[in-house]
C-alpha cells in the first residue's frame, strides 16, 4: 500500500487577486462553484487537514469537509512577517533590496518571518511525519504547496520559484517505502475533465 497526500490549494480571495503576502478572507463570488465542481473528484481520505486561514476553512466547508478538517500548524501558510497582508507590488516599490535578496537567499527573512530554507524544513518535516497508508487531504497555500513539490522531486531549494500553483487546483504526492513521488500539479476538473464515472464520495473515513 502507498500513501497518498492530496494538497488543494484554497480558492481564490480577493488578496489572491492582489498577489498579498500571507492574504486571507472571504472566497470571492464564483469560487465556491468551482469548489464544488472539484469536490466531486475527490477520494475519501483518512484525514482531512487544513491551516488555520479563513480561505481554507471556507474552502473546507465548500468541498463538504469542514467538519472534518483539522487545523494543523504544518500546513500553516508561509509567516511573512511584516510583510503579511502587503501587496507584492508594494513592497517591490517600498524595498526593492529587501525583495531581491530574499529571492535570492533561501535563508533570508528580510521581513522578520520564515525564510524559505525554514519554510521547506517545515513542510518537509511535515511530510516526514506522516505515518501509515491511504488518503490524506490538506486544504492549504500556494507557498506551502510548491514547498511539498520541491521536497518531493528533491530539487535544489532555488526550484520553489519556478513551480506556478493556481487556486483550488490538487497536487499529489505519494510515497511507497521511504520516496516521495509527485503525481501530479495543478489538476483542475475544469481543464481536465475525467472520462471515468466518479464512484467515491468526498469526506473523511469514519
């Protein structure tokens, strides 16, 4: 047997729109349908995880598992610090120095929060931690995401930046033995529509 750990990432919030730091809030108007569409393609899961963000909470409930869904501090959104709530925009016209050099250094946190090398640490523990077989499903963040991806395909830390993650899409990853493996990014039903009847009821194994 394998485990499985499906990511779906939150739908998308108006702080989405605006590329923030850390946003949160409401789901904007027309993202609970999409939610919904995506509910039915997923599999019952031993467990059903999320942060502690109102955007996945929301998304939780709107794929009928939010009273399911554990807050778990693994899949807590990237701490950005002072930075949190700011738009990128923003801060590139405040601290252009400050946005370069934590692109450009894993271990910077020029705005006080998690640098990316602790970021992937986390998650990666996160990972490590997880125990048994079956289906997990961890309603997150974008950033938290593309973590997983990295730690999956076990890439240097500069890859994070490469890896796109749109909102209430499934990134898969699975491990059988000791190796991850990533099955699949960015699944959305709208774009990839399955031809195979749809038998599995989304929620939590009792």
């Amino acid at each position: 047997m394998s485990l499985r750990v499906l990511f779906v990432c939150h739908a998308a919030t108006a702080d989405t729109r605006r590329a923030a730091f850390g946003g949160d809030g409401p789901l904007l108007d027309g993202a609970v349908r999409r939610v919904g569409d995506l509910a039915a393609h997923l599999p019952k899961a031993r467990a059903v995880l999320r942060s502690d963000a109102r955007c996945t909470l929301e998304t939780a409930v709107a794929l009928g598992l939010g009273y399911d869904a554990s807050v778990d501090a693994g899949v807590a959104d990237w701490d950005f610090g002072r930075w949190r709530g700011r738009s990128l925009s923003d801060v590139e016209s405040d601290e252009p120095e400050a946005i370069r050099a934590w692109r450009a250094d894993p271990a910077g946190k020029p705005h006080g929060g998690e640098s990316l090398r602790e970021l992937l640490a986390r998650v990666r523990g996160w990972l490590e931690s997880l125990d048994g077989d079956g289906v997990r499903i961890a309603v997150t963040h974008p950033s938290v995401i593309r973590a997983a991806v990295v730690c999956g395909l076990e890439v240097p830390e500069e890859a994070f930046w490469t890896i796109d993650v749109a909102p209430t899409s499934v990134t898969e990853l699975r491990r059988r033995g000791t190796r991850w493996r990533v099955a699949r990014i960015n699944w959305e039903p709208a774009l990839y529509r399955d031809p195979r009847p749809r038998v599995e009821r989304v929620g939590a194994a009792r």
